[in-house]
C-alpha cells in the first residue's frame, strides 16, 4: 500500500468506544459484514447473510496496519487515548485467515491488542496460533447444553459442541494472556438452572479471569428475544460465582470506575449494574458514604434499584430497562 494520507476515515476502524471491559477501544473491523459461523437470535446486526466456517482472507494485514496507523495518528492529534485495539467485527474475527499476522502487525503500535471471539473455531491450532499474540481475547460461552446451544446460537451445520468446548479447554491451557469468557443470557432460552449449573460448571474447568454475564439491550435478530428478569440475573451471578472468583454483569451501562464521585446514588448504581450487593454489603457503602441508611430502599421506590432474595440473602440489582 503506498504512504499517500486517507482523505476519510478508514471503514476497518470505528470509534474509540467507551467499554467497561477495555476502556476507550479502538475497534478494529476487518471482515465481510455477517459473515460468521453463528447466526444468533440475540445479534444486534441482525440475521447472518453468510453463514460459514471456511476461513479465507479478508483484509491485506498491511493495509490494515497502514489504517489503524492514521487513525491513531488523528487520535493523538486530537489528544485521545486508546487503552485497547479490539478486533470487534461485524463478523467472527477467527475466519480471517490472516488474523495472526494483523494482531502482530498492529501489537508494533505498543498499545494492548484484544480479540472478541465466538470460540467456535478454537479447535482448529491454526487459529488457536492466530490469537496467541493477542494480549487478551474474550471467548463467548453461551450453553453447555446442545439443544440450549443450536436454539440460542443457531451454530453452522458442521460444527459440533463438544468440539467446540474442547477448543476453548485447549485454548485457555495453552494462551499466557488474558482470558475472558462473555455469556448472553436470554430470557426463558439459557437462563434457569438447568443451564446455569453445567455451564458453571465447565467455566470452573476454564477459570477464566472474568465470567461476563451481557444481556440482550439493543434490537435482536429474532423477535422475542428478551432479557432475562433481575431475580434470574443475580441467580446467574451467585451461580457463577461459585465456580469463577472474578463475575461481572454487563448490561450496557458505562462509567462505572468505582471511584466515588461524591453522589452516593450515582456510585451504588454503578456498582449493582456490575455486581449485585447483599443488604449488608449495602449498609456499609451507605454508613462509608455517610448517605442515609434508607437510601437503597428510596431508590427502589423509585424505580432505580429492584430488590431481590436468593439463597435467603437480600440482594439490591440495578433495574433493567430498555429506555
């Protein structure tokens, strides 16, 4: 590719987006639009055009560095900070058959490369090398179960579960990165404990850094498709909190460094976006905080927090909505 200066911004790049997993991430979009080996009823693009697991090239590496290259240019002009590089394309990164040499290329701009993955193509060891340089990759694990895994992820014909979980067991063993695994939760399709339970159970065999639990906020592909209630959120959290010490809810707020601002109300929202809190755990933040000790109580008249019993524990979650 010549040196010439792009007069637009390069389509292989969007953002930065602000994300509570890689702060402001510079996304990286090098495949085909929908071309993946799911077709998900959750997708927020939609119904996949090109279903397939035949991974061919996509994008030249070079010309993908000469983009990410400008693109961070501008940025530093304009005094922006990028805290990751992530592959987040509107596709599965891994059927790229030339994502090993760009996730090298682009490690050379020293800033923290990460990769976004189904997981559904771990198995194959070139792809398993592909991602070997990526500072960190997030491996999605929807369903343990073969009905609940074809009916939420709707998988390309070919592919076979118990290779698949097997991919990410010989991944996790063999990657030195960083880890993490991401679960969508879907109301009345893998949210009760028949799911939850075996899926915890092959996340305790994984031992991810982080289990995130995301829930379906924007528009899906399938009609229908809805996000689970508060009670069957915390549920999943305490479930897979027995199994993985680090569990984190994402359900599409930002902004939640803990770091108090000063509002009481604003932080104890950030928090339950993340984790629920037990009623003591509550109490104390409040009397730290110096807030009123009715205030949790106050916010849930208001509609802010709802408050939710598991295991005999009192749990404050914040309130989901989709405004």
């Amino acid at each position: 590719m010549n040196n010439q200066s792009f007069s637009a911004e390069p389509a292989r790049t969007f953002g930065p987006v602000p994300s509570r997993r890689f702060g402001r991430s510079l996304g990286i979009n090098a495949i085909a639009p929908k071309t993946c080996t799911y077709s998900c009823v959750y997708c927020q693009l939609g119904t996949t055009d090109h279903l397939t697991i035949r991974r061919t090239p996509h994008c030249d590496p070079g010309e993908l560095h000469a983009d990410v290259k400008w693109t961070l240019e501008k940025l530093r002009k304009n005094g922006t900070p990028i805290d990751y590089l992530a592959f987040v394309p509107d596709g599965e990164p891994t059927l790229e058959a030339h994502l090993g040499d760009q996730v090298q290329l682009l490690s050379q701009f020293g800033i923290p490369v990460a990769v976004i993955t189904n997981a559904s193509l771990l198995h194959d060891p070139d792809v398993r090398r592909a991602l070997m340089g990526a500072d960190r990759v997030s491996v999605k694990v929807d369903a343990v179960r073969h009905d609940t895994w074809r009916r939420i992820d709707r998988p390309h014909g070919d592919l076979r579960l118990e290779t698949v979980l097997d991919g990410v067991l010989q991944f996790a063993h063999e990657y030195k990165g960083e880890l993490d695994t991401e679960t969508m939760l879907v109301k009345d399709l893998n949210d009760s404990a028949d799911d939850l339970l075996p899926l915890s159970a092959f996340l305790k065999w994984l031992q991810p850094h982080t289990a995130y639990l995301s829930v379906p906020i924007r528009p899906p592909a399938v009609h229908g498709v809805e996000i689970p209630a508060e009670d069957a959120l915390v549920r999943a959290h305490q479930i897979f909190s027995a199994a993985v010490e680090r569990v984190e809810l994402l359900t599409g707020y930002e902004g939640t460094t803990f770091d108090s601002k000063g509002n009481t109300e604003d932080d104890l929202l950030a928090i339950t976006s993340v984790h629920p809190m037990r009623s003591d755990q509550v109490a104390a933040f409040l009397q730290k905080s110096g807030a009123e000790p009715d205030l949790a109580e106050w916010m849930v008249g208001q509609g802010k927090l709802r408050e939710v019993i598991y295991g005999e524990q009192r749990f404050f979650v914040r309130r989901l909505t989709l405004d």
